[in-house]
C-alpha cells in the first residue's frame, strides 16, 4: 500500500509529500524534490500545525500506521513590480528573469525547467548567477528578498562595494 500511496504522489501536478504523523518524510514527489524549506513546513503541518489555505493535509491509513499527504495546491507569482525592478537594477538576462520569478514563486529547478523546456542543469545555472548577482546566500533568501522588494538595496550594495 505504501508504494502504491508513492506512485500516486509521482503522478500529483504540484508538489506533495507523504509523511508520517510525527513528520518524518517518506516520500516527496518530483516537484516537491529540493524544496527543503516546503518540506519542512509539509512536516509541520503533519504533526498539526494548521497550514495556510494553498496547502492541504490529507490523512491515510495503510496498514496499521496513519500517514498524512501534503500537497501545495496553488503556485503564488512572485510581485511582476518587483522581478521587474530586479531584472533592471541587476542587469538581468531575460532567462534570469523568468528564473527568477519562478524561484520566486517557490517551484524547484525540475518544475522550472519543465515550464521553460530547458534541462535542470541550465536552471541550475541561472539561479547561480542570480545568487552572486543579487549577494543572496541561497535561494530561500533570494525569494525573500524579491518579495520584499530588497533587491534593490542588495543590487546597490553591491555595487557599492564594488567601487
């Protein structure tokens, strides 16, 4: 029943996670793979923390064990205002651009190479030149920042410093 419960995840359009009620992560489908930070919320929300209304929590009972499923049901955009800003303050590519509102909008590089019909590793690429363009650590902190419109401060302090 297990594997079954994991093939049906495969086939899930959003990303979506199979857990055990105390949290741990037994499977995460194709779309839910690298998002660490969503991971970790799907497991909060497993041992009951009530989610956010574009999330659901379904539970399962395989055998003897309850297990939740956790699916993110819709993709929010990134502010347009803000990817704009950033793109022109950056000097980013138009690709960059289009990576970066999808980052934004938290989908991994597997479901933003499948929107754009290039391969993950070109993703991979972009979202690296967008972390030393913007001085973002990571990508969690590359999102946060598009979404509080503090791109433009990262983009002018680095080219402070650059002088």
């Amino acid at each position: 029943m297990l594997e079954i419960a994991r093939l049906c995840l495969e086939h899930a359009d959003r990303p979506a996670w199979l857990l055990t009620r105390s949290g741990e992560v037994l499977h995460e489908n194709r779309h839910a793979r690298g998002a660490g930070t969503e991971a970790e919320l799907a497991s909060r929300f497993a041992r009951g923390q009530t989610p956010p209304s574009d999330w659901r929590v379904e539970l399962l009972l395989l055998a003897d064990e309850a297990l939740c499923v956790v699916v993110r049901t819709s993709v929010v955009a990134a502010p347009e205002e803000h990817v704009r800003t950033a793109r022109d303050r950056l000097g980013l590519t138009a690709r960059e651009t289009q990576v970066l509102a999808l980052v934004g909008s938290g989908l991994a590089n597997k479901e933003i190479a499948d929107r754009l019909g290039c391969a993950a590793s070109t993703v991979e690429v972009h979202v690296t030149s967008l972390l030393r363009k913007s001085g973002a650590a990571n990508r969690s902190q590359l999102t946060a920042w598009l979404w509080a419109g503090a791109l433009v401060a990262s983009a002018n302090a680095n080219a402070n410093a650059k002088r």
